[in-house]
C-alpha cells in the first residue's frame, strides 16, 4: 500500500481508501473500504493518540492509501455507531474485543469521536452482561438441577417461573422500576424487551420519556408442581426459590 503524498485533503475523492496499521510485532491490520480521505486522517490521528494507553498501539505505523485488495488479504470494515451491530461483533476473533490494536472500541472511537463511541458501547457492554447472568441464573435455576437421589419417596419440584424486566432511571439512580405491565415466563422475550429498553427502541411502562440507564431481568417463582413418587402432582405457591421441597401434604417445608 503506498503512502498519499502531502497537499490538501479532499473531501469529494470518489477513490476508497484504506487504512494499513503495522503493529511493533510485525503484525498488521487493514481497514477499508473508507470513502473520503479526511475520515481515514482522522481515524490516523485518534490512534496515534492512543498511543499512551491502549495494547499495540505504541509505536504502531499508519499509512493510508488506495483501497485494492489483494488476494488473501482481510480488510475490517468501518464500524457504525450501532449498538446491535457492536454487540454482535464483541466475540469476534478478528473484530471484537480481544483482537490485535486497533479492536473493536479503538476502531469506534477513532471513527466516531469518545462521545458517541461511549453512548454505543455502554448499552452494547451493559446488555450482554445483563444476558450472561441471565443465562447463569437459568442454568442455576432448580428446573435444570438433577432430581433427588431415589430414597423411598422421592421430591421433584417442577418451578414455573416469570420474568420481568426492571429499570433504573438517571433521575432515580438508586430506584428500580417495573418497566413492563405483566411478567413473561419466555426468557427470550425478557431479554429481547430489555435490550430494547436499553437502546432506546422500546419505553419504559407509565414513564416514557425517562432516559434508561441500567435495565435487569428479576425471577419471580409463581407456582411450585410437586411430583412425589408416582403420585399425582400438586400445586402450591411459594415465595422463594428455596422454598421447593414440600412435605407429603404439600406445605412448603
């Protein structure tokens, strides 16, 4: 990739352009295609300014020039200001977060500015650690734990269990909301709902102007089917999730 020679930068160039980063490891990292020669100096300047504190980024070299792929070459494209899409590249062994310099926030950041980088990648962070506890509670929860060891009468607790989705609010920091009228028993949907809540597609219930800050996935066990033995099952409510083994008149013990 050659370097561009020095003069004006053109803001009308039709030719795209590429971005050619050399990490102090001799690897490197192609980015393009990019339309306009001033969004590629300035993606150039944020890394350079990263320099100081971001991995690989010391003493990287940059050259910006005409964007023709070669044969086994991979280029990363721009990254847009979305949360959905940075979610989904987070993993990304190439993209994502654990990627060489420049990852998936450098790459935001320098096309974006710090500001609006931040306003994407919050919610983006917020959601899937809000969806990776959500699986760890399912996966602890007692539906998916092993039936007792067969003594003489064996409990099998059978939970039925709502979701629903809370939020916390800029004003009220401290205060979590109920942000839906009725709970759900379909996980998918709670989450779906909350992402929605975070990226602003979706408003809270009774205060729709309110600016979402932080949303969780609260569990609510409704009803408790104890099955004892081969006897016919009973239905009791219960209040926690410890309460599920109930005695053979079916009070929670």
């Amino acid at each position: 990739m050659k370097q561009l020679g020095p003069g004006p930068m053109s803001t009308t160039d039709p030719a795209e352009l590429a971005i050619k980063v050399t990490r102090t490891d001799g690897g490197t990292t192609l980015i393009g295609p990019i339309a306009f020669e001033h969004i590629a100096q300035q993606m150039v300047r944020s890394f350079e300014l990263m320099a100081h504190n971001t991995t690989g980024a010391d003493g990287a070299q940059y050259e910006v020039g005409p964007y023709a792929p070669e044969p086994g070459e991979t280029y990363l494209p721009l990254v847009p200001a979305d949360t959905d899409t940075v979610m989904s590249l987070m993993d990304d062994p190439v993209q994502g977060i654990e990627a060489p310099f420049p990852d998936l926030w450098s790459r935001l950041h320098a096309q974006h500015g710090y500001e609006t980088a931040r306003q994407v990648w919050h919610p983006a962070t917020g959601m899937i650690d809000l969806l990776t506890k959500a699986t760890e509670d399912e996966e602890d929860s007692p539906m998916n734990q092993s039936p007792p060891a067969d003594d003489r009468n064996p409990v099998y607790p059978l939970v039925e269990i709502e979701y629903t989705v809370q939020f916390q609010t800029r004003k009220d920091p401290h205060v979590w909301w109920e942000a839906q009228a009725n709970s759900t028993t379909d996980l998918a949907a709670a989450q779906d709902f909350s992402r929605r809540l975070m990226t602003g597609a979706e408003r809270p219930r009774g205060n729709p102007k309110a600016f979402v800050t932080q949303t969780r996935i609260a569990q609510k066990v409704t009803t408790v089917t104890i099955v004892e033995g081969e006897g016919a099952p009973r239905a009791h409510d219960c209040d926690q999730l410890g309460h599920l083994r109930c005695s053979q008149h079916g009070r929670p013990e």
